[in-house]
C-alpha cells in the first residue's frame, strides 16, 4: 500500500490538472485511498469530479493525456 501512495503523491507528472485513476478491484485501492487523498490535500490539491477537469470544446489529449489547445488554423488536405 505504500508504493501506491508513494508512487501517486511523488510522480514526476502531478500537477494541477492530473487525473489520478484507481481502480476498483485493485488489492490496496481502498486501504490507500484515505492517505493518498490526505497526502494530495496536503500538497495544495484539490479533490474535484472528472468533469470539471476535462474541456469538452476545441481541446484534444495527447498520448500522454494531456489536454492540448486545438490550433485555430485548420489545414487543407490535398485532394
């Protein structure tokens, strides 16, 4: 349970803006839960649904899962 929470709370990739998936069936998911959302508060995070993180216009995602602004410009394909 602790590498979850060490892993979670420490990776070179949190920032505002993270999603943090946990899945349900995992053995430690519910044992670590309560820590890691103390351990996020504790660094400045705040705890909001998924759709409040997501832009839903203009915006796509990266393969990292970030969310890029789409360029106004679109270009023409050849035809």
């Amino acid at each position: 349970m602790d590498n979850i929470i060490n892993t979670v709370l420490n990776h070179k990739n949190l920032g505002n803006g993270s999603i943090i998936l946990c899945h349900n069936g995992a053995k430690y998911t519910a044992e670590a839960l309560e820590s890691l959302i103390t351990g996020l508060q504790e660094k400045g995070y705040e705890i909001v649904p998924i759709s409040e993180l997501i832009y839903k216009d203009n915006y796509h995602m990266d393969v990292s899962g970030r969310q890029i602004k789409d360029d106004q410009k679109t270009e023409k394909k050849p035809e």
